[in-house]
C-alpha cells in the first residue's frame, strides 16, 4: 500500500474522531457506507482470553438505518441516555493498516481512548477499546464499511454507550 493511501487512511480516522467530538453527527453518517455494520460485543472476564466474547452477544449490533434513527433521536433532545449531551474525546493511535482481497477494501486496526464527560460538576470516564475497521476506498472518498469497537473493561464504568465509539 502507498503512502498517499496510508496518509488517506489517518486522515479520515483523525476527521472522523473531530466530527464525532464536536457533535456533527450528520457529517459523520455521510462517511458510512449503506452497508455499515457497527458491532460492539459483549465482552465477560474469562481466564481464557478466548472465551471472552460469548457467541452472538452485543451491546451494540447496527447497520445504517438504526445509527441513523439514534442521530435523529438525539438532534430532538429526547434521547435521555445523551441528556445532557456527552462531550467527547478521541485519541487514536496504535493504527495498523492491512490490505484485503478485495483491492478497495483494507482493514484498520487501532487503539481508541475516549473522554467523556456529562453536565457540570460529574467526574469524567475514560472508554478504552480497540476497533477493527472495514474501510472502502472509494474515487468520492473513503466510507465506513464496518466497525468492531472491543471495550477493555468487560464491566461498563459510563452510564451508558450513548455515544458513537
């Protein structure tokens, strides 16, 4: 893979993290393919790391349609999970880039850290995961193909996943 292409690649994770951050959730389902699936999976403490993710079990299992209806759920300020709205910030780093068999289409690995805080005067959460990105490089730009956020902490220490990991 080139380095133009690799540089496209950050460029995109780093603009989907600002967009996310600041709440322009309109801009940000622009980037998701109509495909999109969005998977958060259960994750329970095992000795065997393996035996970590029960079957199909999922805090979160989205295709397009859904992650639309949550944005326009939380634009009528009706959404009382985002009441009041989280404030955010992505740090992501750890990317590996790995190309696939399809020859539009790579893998991208990457470590997320994200702050989130509510209100005035709550002490804020730190969310650490991993996702798994599926990226379509498109001649109009880069789309979301899929996503596979894994949560560190098998115990959720936020109120909720009322936000776009």
């Amino acid at each position: 893979m080139d380095y133009a292409t690799r540089e496209q690649i950050h460029h995109f994770l780093s603009n989907e993290a600002l967009l996310l951050d600041q709440r322009r959730f309109d801009e940000w389902f622009a980037l998701l393919d109509d495909e999109i699936v969005y998977e958060v999976p259960l994750r329970i403490g095992m000795s065997d790391y393996k035996d970590e993710f029960p079957g199909e079990a999922y805090r979160i299992l989205d295709k397009k349609a859904h992650i639309k209806t949550r944005i326009d759920r939380m634009a009528t300020g009706q959404a009382w999970a985002e009441v009041p709205p989280s404030r955010t910030l992505r740090l992501i780093g750890s990317i590996m880039i790995e190309a696939t068999e399809q020859a539009d289409v790579v893998q991208v690995h990457s470590a997320v850290i994200m702050y989130r805080q509510r209100g005035h005067d709550e002490a804020g959460d730190v969310i650490p995961y991993r996702r798994l990105d599926t990226l379509k490089l498109t001649a109009q730009g880069i789309q979301l193909l899929k996503r596979k956020a894994i949560l560190t902490d098998a115990v959720l220490r936020t109120p909720n996943l009322g936000v776009f990991l």
